[in-house]
C-alpha cells in the first residue's frame, strides 16, 4: 500500500494561484477575440480583469515579507480595488456606447461593423 | 513638502481638470449662453503656462507621496499635451458649435489631456493605470460624439480593443508587481537591477504583455487595428488629439516603464526588450506603409501614417537598449516634431470636410487654387512626414536612425535599412497627395477660407514644422536634458 502523502503536499501554493489565473486569462482573451457579440467581449474582458486580481493579490498573500510573518504589501490590495472601479467605469460606458449602436442598427454582432474598410 | 508645493506639481494636471468642470458647470448654469470656448482655451493656457513656470521656477520632483515624479521629462511631455489640447480647442469653435453636446466634447477633451499630463509623471503601476484608464475612457466617448452610425461603430470598436489591451497591460502590471513586491516604478527598477538571470522567462512575459498592452496607445503592432477604422470615424479633431497626444502619452508610458523600471540600457533585460521594439518597429512600418498605399479616404491614410510613424518613434526605443544614450531623446524630439506637423495635417483635414463635405483624397484636387494657405501647410506637413528637408520630420528622422546607427550592432543596422527603404514607400503614397493638391484641376474653384482659429493653428504648425527644420537645437536641447532626468 503506497504511504499517504503528507499535509504538507495537498497545500495550495503560488503556483496553484498562478495556474488557475494563467487559465482563466487565457479563457478570457480566447472569448474577447474570438466572440462576435459586442456584449460577449466585455464579458471576456471581465474574466481578463479578474484573472489579473487573481494574480496579484495571490502574489501579494504569497510575498515573503507575508510568509515572513510581516504584513504583506498593500500596494496588491490597493491595486485590486483600483482595477474593480475602472472596469466598472469602463462597462458602464460600453454598454451605454452598445445601446447607442443598437439602437441605429439594431444589432451588435462585430461582423456587421463594416461601415469602414480598406 | 507643504500643500502647495504638492499643488504646484501636479497644476498642469489639475487646471486641465479644474478646466472639464467649469465648462460643465457654465454649461449647466447658463446654457447655450455660456462661452464654454473661453473657458476651455483658458483651461489649456493656464495648463501650458503652468508647465512653463514650472521649468522656470522649479519645482521638486517627488509629490503625492511618490505617485508622481514632475522632472524635466514629464515637463516636456506636459508642454507636448498642453499644446496639442490648446490646438485643438482653438480650431474645433466653429466644428463644437454645431454639436448637440459641445460642452461634454470640451470637458472629455480636458479630462483626457490633464490624464494624459498625470500619465507623463506617474511612477507607480497604480498611478499609472488610473491615469491611462481615464485617459482612454474618456477617448472612447469623444470618438463616438456625433453619434452617427460611422462615429458610433469607431467609438465601439475603439473601447473594446482598448479594453482588451488595457486587460493584458494589467497582466504584465501584475507580473512585475508580483516578482519585485512593489508597484513602485523606482522600487521594480532596484529589483531588476540585482535581478538573477533564472528570472529572465518570467521578466520576458511581463515586458511582451505590457508592450503588447501600451502598444494600443502608440498605435504599435500588433495592437494597431483600431487606429485607421478610428480615425475615418471620429471627428477629424478628435482624431487630431488621438494621433498625436494619445501617442505622445503612450511612448511616455512606454519610456518610464522600460527606462526606469526595466533598466536603461545595461542590464540583461534591456538587451531583450531592445530587440522586441525592433521587431515592432518594422513590423509597424511595414503594415503601415503598405497599409496607406491604396487608400483614398484621408483620414485612413493618416491613421495607417501613424501607425508606421509609429514605428518609425519605436527604432529609438529599440536603439536604448544597445547602450546608446541618444535613443531616449530621438524619441522624446520625434514626438515634438510629429506634434507640430500632425496638428497642421489633421486640422486642414477638419477643415477641409467641414467646407467640402468630403474625406476624399481625389476631392483635395486643384485645393491650392481654392485656399492657397490650407494647401501649402498641409504640403509642407506631409513632406515633414515624409522626412525630407528642410522641415522638422527630416531631422526628428535623422536624429532617431542616427542614434540606433551609433550602437554599431548589426540587427540595429538591419533596422535602420529596412526603415529607410520603407520611408521611400510612405514617399509614394504622402507625395501623390500633395501632387493631387497642387497640380490637379479642381472640378469646382470657388474659394473658402478658414475661420481664425483655425488660421492660428494652421500658421503655428507651419512656423514649427520649419523652425525645427531649420534650426532644431532649442528643441533638441530640450529633448536631451529630458532624456537626462529619464535616465
């Protein structure tokens, strides 16, 4: 019967952190790209955005001055909530900008944006 | 460091800023009555004086508790924005008053460039982002103002590649945050610089998301694709202030971070992020030039323009990392001069579809003939894009091949062949329009002038684009002490 393996080597470390965020950008950039409803980019976005939260404020738990038992660096969490307004900021004006499309031309599918070409 | 000290830092900022809410303000208090023009132009002198006094007077560098940094590079930049949003502000009176929303076009306009001055001085990641989210938000809805179906595609299209661009700049952000354990940019650039070389791959991927991410301001491969379906839709005045401040601002950016933060020049990393501009500045000249080449519509041909001079800006930033100290001031001249002729260009577009209605390249036949100043300026500044004297895009030029030339590497000479040979493509495409201008017959001669505004911009632009053609030292010696205080 193989040894059951140590506590020490279920834990969740940085890399854990940083694999799940690593996914959930790349999830993110494929839907942006690749999407061709206006709204459906944004929401690629957002999951861009949060992969990016994801990473810092992992990187931040996981400092040494943390481990170290000091506080970790605030600039991380400072950083996060920055990021969560500005993409409110910008969601809200791109929705406003997709209503105002929609509403010229009843659609907001990419491939029809082709007034301008060349 | 007492209040006003701090004040006084950052003032080109805040009268910009102080500026967006007194046009509201008058414009919700009085109405159409309100002279918003006034207050904008005052706003932006204010900003431009301020940047003055704080060369003449001096001002201390650190302030707001290390977010921003005001030294001789952030006032160069400053003087740059303040000067393109003055500009533009004194040529768009007669283009605003037929807005519905005037008052909003000048306040995005104002806010735009007081973050875009933030920008110039920021030294920390959060700084940083902050300003250049405002910057671009308030972009996207300048772009989409007129609200017609081609302002309002462009003003999309615009704000989803920007989004995505500023999404994969923040997942360098975080990159560098994570491996120096500072947002600071002075705090990343002390790490970097004891930075071992097992750290290489991880320094590689933060610099390749930023560059990618910051690349949308300058209009740099390969996060290009907005800039010629931007510039057809947008008001030409909007697209003036985008082309030329917003790529001011975005190779600002670009200079902090890599200078600062990555090492400027003799560690390892700059070697790798040297030779990536490369890379981007060719692949920017090439798809911009071959871009322009069929277009007739103007404002397209000038947003491909702007992407290969894009390119053309980048050979400095490629050329720093040889070790050659003249990369950074080829640059920060580069963007002076392409402020000077760009304004002229784009603002005798402007007015140009204001008088005729048309966009057209094949419309500007016999213009010499029907508004002999707009015609001259706007050849004097396609030759200056073209690069050919005596006018300041031939120096700017010079100036940036000459530095990548100096560091004696190969790939660097490689570089400065392939952009030579691409200057003679972009010769084609600039010199077949000011040939359209001049020798063409006009289908209908009835003359137009402009209004004085406009003239002031237009005669300002041309007096630049010959001044530091003829004598670039002033302009030079500028760029070089702000380069100085950048390294």
């Amino acid at each position: 019967m193989p040894p059951i393996p140590a506590i020490e080597d279920l834990s969740i470390t940085l890399a854990h952190y940083l694999g799940l965020a690593g996914t959930v950008f790349a999830i993110g950039t494929v839907i942006a790209l690749s999407k061709r409803n206006a709204v459906a980019v944004l929401m690629g976005v957002e999951l861009m955005l949060n992969a990016v939260n994801l990473t810092v404020l992992a990187f931040s738990r996981f400092s040494a001055a943390f481990e170290e038992g000091g506080s970790a660096p605030l600039e991380g969490h400072v950083f996060v909530v920055f990021v969560l307004t500005v993409a409110a900021a910008e969601a809200a004006v791109a929705l406003a900008m997709a209503v105002l499309v929609y509403r010229r031309r009843e659609t907001v599918d990419l491939d029809r944006f082709n007034l301008m070409r060349g | 460091m007492t209040f006003f000290d701090q004040v006084h830092a950052v003032g080109p900022a805040l009268a910009l800023y102080a500026g967006a809410g007194a046009v509201l303000s008058a414009d919700l208090l009085q109405g159409r009555r309100a002279s918003i023009w006034g207050l904008a132009v005052v706003a932006g002198v204010v900003s431009l004086g301020w940047t003055l006094a704080q060369l003449i007077v001096g001002v201390e560098a650190g302030a707001l508790g290390g977010a921003v940094r005001v030294d001789a590079f952030s006032i160069y930049l400053a003087a740059i924005i303040g000067g393109v949003v003055l500009a533009v502000t004194l040529a768009a009176r007669e283009w605003a008053s037929t807005l519905e929303q005037a008052a909003e076009f000048y306040a995005l306009l104002l806010v735009s460039a007081g973050s875009m001055v933030l920008l110039a001085q920021a030294e920390d990641l959060i700084t940083l982002f902050v300003a250049l989210e405002t910057t671009s938000i308030a972009q996207f809805i300048l772009v989409g103002i007129t609200r017609n179906d081609r302002s309002s595609e462009a003003g999309l299209k615009y704000l989803l590649t920007g989004a995505v661009a500023a999404a994969i700049l923040l997942y360098g952000f975080a990159f560098l945050f994570g491996m120096a354990g500072t947002t600071s940019l002075e705090g990343i650039a002390v790490w970097v610089a004891s930075a071992p070389e097992a750290q290489r791959l991880p320094l590689m991927l933060a610099f390749v998301f930023v560059a990618v991410g910051i690349g949308f301001k300058m209009a740099l491969v390969p996060s290009h694709a907005w800039a010629p379906d931007v510039y057809e839709g947008s008001p030409a005045l909007v697209a003036t202030f985008l082309s030329v401040a917003s790529k001011a601002a975005g190779f600002a950016v670009a200079m902090r971070l890599f200078y600062t933060a990555l090492g400027g020049g003799d560690t390892f990393i700059s070697q790798d992020w040297g030779k990536m501009f490369a890379v981007l500045a060719a692949l920017s000249m090439i798809v911009g030039n071959t871009g322009a080449l069929l277009q007739t519509n103007a404002k397209r041909l000038l947003g491909y323009s702007s992407i290969a001079q894009a390119g053309n800006i980048a050979v400095g930033l490629a050329a720093v990392a040889a070790g050659s100290t003249a990369g950074p001031s080829g640059v920060l001249f580069f963007l002076g001069a392409y402020a000077v002729t760009n304004v002229g260009a784009f603002v005798v577009v402007s007015l140009v579809a204001d008088r005729l209605g048309s966009e057209q390249i094949a419309d500007y036949a016999g213009l010499v003939k029907r508004s002999p100043a707009a015609a001259i300026v706007l050849s004097l500044c396609l030759v200056s894009l073209t690069g050919i004297p005596p006018t300041a895009g031939f120096v700017a030029k010079v100036y940036v091949f000459n530095a990548a030339v100096q560091s004696g590497e190969r790939w660097l000479l490689a570089l400065v062949a392939f952009a030579v040979l691409n200057t003679a493509i972009s010769a084609f495409y600039y010199l077949r329009w000011v040939r359209t201008m001049i020798l063409d017959e006009p289908r209908d001669a009835t003359p137009f002038r402009a209004s004085g505004g406009v003239q002031f911009v237009l005669a300002v632009s041309a007096v630049g684009v010959l001044l530091f053609g003829l004598d670039p030292s002033p302009l030079i010696q500028a760029a070089q002490d702000a380069a100085a205080a950048l390294l």
